[in-house]
C-alpha cells in the first residue's frame, strides 16, 4: 500500500515537477505586479490570470499525455483539458490545475489503447491520415468530456476542499494537517502532497488573495533545519555529527528537504520535532495572515523569500525561524539520549527489519569493477537528492574512473542501460521493479555513508587510469554463469509470438532446468503485469514476484531467441533471459549481459545467430 501511495504520488508529480519554471514564472509576475505587489502594474498584471487559467493546465496536462500516451498522448492532454477549463468559465471559472491532472492521462491513455488496437492493421498509405485524424477526433471527444463532466466536479471538489481549509484557518486548526504532512514527507511523499493538492488549493487563492498559506505548508525549510542542528551539535556518532553541517547547506539554501529525512528515520522518535515545529509556525502563519505568492519549489529559504509578498518577507523569515527553533529544542534531548547512533546502524536497522542480508552490498563480480559502466542515483523525484548525490559521486570518482558515467533519475525512470541503482532504502522496492537487471545499492545519507565508500573502493579497485589491469594469474577458473547458463537453457531461432506465450516458454524452460517447479510460471506472468521486464534494446528479462523466491530450487538463466521479434507491449524482444535466482548468485552473469549489450555488433549477432556455443560463450567469457 505505501509503495502504491508513493507511485501514485510521484506520478502526479512528475506532472507539475518539469513545469516548475511555469509556476516561478506565474508567482513572479503575480508578485511583482498585482495591485499589492512589489512594483504593482496593472498591465502587466493582467498576464496572471492567463497564465494560471490556460498556459499552467496545458502544461499539465499535455505532460501527463505524454506520460502515457508519448507525444500523441501530450497533444490530447492539451486539447482535453481545454474543455475542462471551457467547462468552468475560462478565466472566470477555477483554475482546472487538479483537472489537468485527470484529463492529461486519461486522454493519453485513450490514444495510447487506439495506436495498440491499430497495430499491424494500418493499411500502408492511409498511416498520416489516420494518425492525425484519430487524434483529432478522440481529442475532440474528451474535450467534450471535459466540458461537461470532469470540469463541472472538479470545480465542485475544489471548492468542497478550499472551503474545508477556510474552515480549518477560521477556526485555528491549520496547523493539525503537520501531523500528518511530516511522517508523510519522511515516506517521500513530499512531491506528491505540495504539487498534487497543496498547489491547485494555493492556486485558487492567489488568484482570489493574491497569496496563499498553502505554499507555506510543506516548503517551510525551518522543521529539517532544527532536526539537522540537533544532529550537529548534540550527535554522539562523529560520522553523522560531521555530515550534518553538509547537510544543512544543502537543506536549507539548496532546498533538498529529503536530506533531513534519514536523519529521522535512524531515530522515528525525533519525528515530533518537525511536526510541533511545523505546527507552531503554521498557526503563526494563521495568526498574521501570511502566505505566499506562488510555489517556493525548491523549498529553500531563498525560494521562501523570493515568493513572499513585498510586506511578508519578515512574518515569512520569522515563521522559519519558530519552526527551527522548536524543532531543535524537541529535537536536541532525543537525539542526545539515543546514544552513539549512526547513519550505518539506522541502515542495519532497516536491513534486519525488511530481511535483508547484511554485509557487502556489491557482489563479487562488480567488487572488482567488472562491467560496471553506468551508476544512477535514483530518489523520488528524481531533481533533489538523487541530483546531489550523482554530482558528489561523479566528482569523487572522476579523476579515478574517467570511463564511468554517473547520473541521476528518479526512482521510477530508471534507465535500463543502468550497472548500479543508488537509492534511499525506503524505496529499494520501487527501484527493483523499475531496474530489475541492476545492481541496488542502498543507503540512507547521500552524503556521508559507508556503503558509498564501499562502491568507491569497488569501483576503483583496478587502479585510476581508467583501464582494467587483469594479472595472467589472476583470471578465475571458473567463470561466473558457468553454472547458471547451460545450452540446453538456450533455443535459438523461434516464432514471433505473445509475450504471455514467450514469458510462459522461458518459465517451462526454468522448469525443464530444475530451477523452479510450475507455479513459478504464473509468478513471472504476475511480475509482467506489475512493470514490464522489457528493459530495451531487443532485450526482455522475465522472472518471478519476489512472494515466490521461495519457489525457486536453484539459480539458473535461459535464453530465448526471437529473430523476428516477439512485442512486449509497444517494443519487441529479440532475446527473452528467463530468471530464476537464489540470492544473489545470477547477479555475475547479469552482470555479463549488460557487459554485451555494449557492444552493438555483438548483440546484434547473438538476436539472430543460430550457433548455441556462440551465445554460450559470449555471454559466460564477455569482452572486457
């Protein structure tokens, strides 16, 4: 359920979080030129409304089509939420930016469900006409939609949701929703809470008030910075006492909240802190009728002032400063009394609790370097944390591994070239799904924690000239795979088929090997319909949910081969590796596949070779 919450969460921010500019640009001008602004111009002025009514809802929504449906998807997200907006009364109505949020993925999966129903029956020369007429006449339709039913109840929730707030403000009971905001933002539901319901409820009352408190809930940068000093100064673990200083930059000029989250997470106790803190100046915020013009996206003290009214910049300075304040006093005592907790021990904590096996986190084959040519940091969003921690690691490891490419994503756009994942702990089972084929390296402090070093040594064990130094002495007798990887595991040559039928073939395959017994087959079937294991490149890896790990006998790999191509939703998969693993033991071959999807000449002989020795030995001995 949680990781469901936080997927569904990250998908309606990953809606607002590319149009962030949009929003600045839209609180700038509203803060500069409304009639209480900076420098107020009425003409000027009028650009607001229009930008909050239409450019803002298009954007949205033509980059949740896009999400689904790709660029056929981005145009029917822009033309259906056009009737949404029309729907309400345009610039007289409610800004349609929670409208956007339903009509841009709805209209991009309708187009995207007609493209697949049109596959293999467009007949040749009719492909332009058809394409632009069904967008056309679908976008035309769920414009319609728009109009008369998903604008008319959006614009009834809103309301429903902005009169639950004036009741919440009048009354003094604001400052409750820290109770929940807090352990949710430290869940990385962060994004999700700001853009995908604060922002459309801020939305409506800038334009009604020009501000909004809204803005000020979750952005506050005051909780974290009291929890981050608390571990400065009152920490009995050297470690995390020096990494929080580091942390405090970045949390509160670089507006990275999720800094301070693994700081809380090591203590859950200290979670009190942020949530009184955030509390106190919430109901100050009440009390002087504060708010802010527009998004303060990141939510760093810069961002904060800069979206404040010309005349709040004080109220919004002081707010921070009571929720650092009594976030550190709280704070300060809990972390004293834990002890000589370390960010490492909140990390072994973690491990125990979700069963995971303790102890080196990279296996034998990338301990020594071997094959690793791309790591991603990966965090929620995927332009906070992750961001961070790529750039420090790439610095770090530059000068030693010049070859390897070091980058950031978030946690569900993992690229599928990816050798090593980075990730927070609390969501390694997000990164497994979406980079099945990737080492994961867990950790719980971008900043300051062992298992960095651990991938640092791993990764330059070879020397730093970028070159791998293999002694003659030093080759093992027994490569990895040897055991995993049989050729009577591979069949070359096959029919195009369904992916149901290929994932079926790989699993009777597994069988045939001992790896697994039958009820695997419908775990790989199960697993398919979560993320799809195609991984690009002609490349699917199919393989059980991690609830039938248990079914599993022995490790083992499969391989087959589909020269044609066999569709794995809108791509085709011309080598299908059925997985069946017992630890960690198939990581090494894994490991030896992603070695070979380098090199463009050799996949390409491995999709349509029918010479089973060749396969088995590029895949078991690759090229270094």
């Amino acid at each position: 359920m949680k990781n469901a919450i936080a997927r569904f969460g990250k998908f309606l921010s990953a809606m607002v979080m590319p149009n962030i500019g949009a929003f600045i640009a839209w609180g700038f001008i509203t803060a500069l030129f409304i009639d209480t602004g900076w420098v107020p111009n009425a003409d000027l002025a009028s650009i607001q409304p229009f930008m909050l009514t239409y450019l803002l809802p298009v954007l949205i929504a033509a980059q949740g089509g896009k999400m689904v449906g790709g660029d056929r998807g981005r145009v029917m997200g822009a033309i259906a939420v056009m009737g949404c907006i029309a729907g309400v009364g345009g610039t007289d109505g409610q800004p349609m930016l929670m409208g956007a949020m339903i009509m841009g993925p709805l209209a991009g999966w309708v187009i995207k469900k007609f493209d697949q129903l049109m596959e293999n029956r467009m007949p040749a020369g009719f492909e332009m006409l058809i394409n632009n007429f069904s967008v056309g006449i679908f976008g035309m339709v769920m414009a319609i939609i728009g109009y008369y039913a998903v604008g008319p109840v959006m614009s009834a929730i809103l309301t429903v949701l902005s009169a639950g707030v004036n009741f919440l403000v009048e009354r003094s009971l604001l400052p409750l929703v820290s109770i929940f905001l807090e352990p949710a933002k430290v869940l990385f539901l962060n994004n999700a809470i700001n853009h995908g319901v604060f922002t459309p409820i801020g939305a409506e009352q800038v334009a009604a008030a020009g501000k909004s408190i809204m803005y000020m809930l979750e952005t506050n940068p005051g909780p974290g910075l009291g929890v981050l000093l608390a571990y400065m100064f009152f920490s009995k673990d050297r470690t995390t006492k020096g990494s929080a200083p580091g942390a405090i930059i970045i949390h509160f000029l670089g507006g990275i909240h999720e800094i301070y989250f693994p700081y809380i997470l090591m203590n859950p106790a200290v979670i009190i802190a942020p949530i009184v803190g955030n509390a106190c100046a919430i109901f100050f915020f009440s009390m002087m009728g504060a708010g802010l013009n527009g998004p303060a996206a990141p939510g760093s003290i810069i961002a904060f002032t800069m979206m404040s009214p010309k005349d709040g910049i004080l109220i919004s300075w002081i707010g921070v400063a009571i929720a650092a304040a009594v976030s550190f006093l709280i704070a300060s005592p809990i972390v004293k009394m834990a002890g000589a907790k370390n960010l490492n021990e909140a990390q072994d904590k973690m491990q125990q609790m979700k069963a995971e096996a303790k102890g080196q986190t990279v296996p034998a084959a990338q301990a020594k370097g071997e094959g690793v040519r791309k790591v991603v940091f990966a965090c929620d969003a995927g332009m906070g944390s992750s961001a961070m921690g790529a750039t420090k690691f790439r610095n770090r490891i530059k000068a030693a591994r010049p070859d390897l490419t070091v980058t950031n994503t978030s946690v569900d756009n993992i690229p599928s070239d990816a050798d090593v994942v980075v990730c927070q702990r609390i969501l390694a089972d997000r990164a497994r799904k979406c980079a099945p084929q990737a080492q994961l390296v867990t950790l719980d402090n971008f900043l300051a924690d062992p298992n960095l070093d651990t991938l640092y040594d791993a990764l330059t064990a070879q020397g730093t000239s970028g070159q791998a130094s293999t002694p003659q002495d030093a080759v093992p007798s027994k490569p990895a795979g040897t055991d995993l990887l049989l050729a009577s595991g591979i069949k070359l040559g096959l029919a195009p088929t369904t992916k149901e039928d290929a994932i079926r073939a790989a699993g009777r395959l597994l069988v045939e090997q001992g790896c697994v017994d039958e009820s695997y087959i419908d775990a790989m079937l199960e697993r398919e319909e979560l993320v799809t294991t195609y991984i690009g490149m002609g490349i699917a890896i199919p393989h059980g949910t991690a609830a039938q790990k248990a079914r599993v006998k022995k490790s083992g790999i499969v391989v087959l081969q589909y020269p044609e191509g066999t569709p794995f939703g809108e791509e085709k998969a011309n080598l299908v590796f059925g997985i069946a693993g017992v630890g960690e033991e198939h990581i090494d071959l894994l490991s030896n596949i992603c070695s070979v999807l380098e090199d463009d000449a050799l996949m390409n002989k491995l999709k349509t070779t029918d010479d089973v020795d060749f396969v088995l030995r590029s895949l078991q001995f690759p090229e270094p």
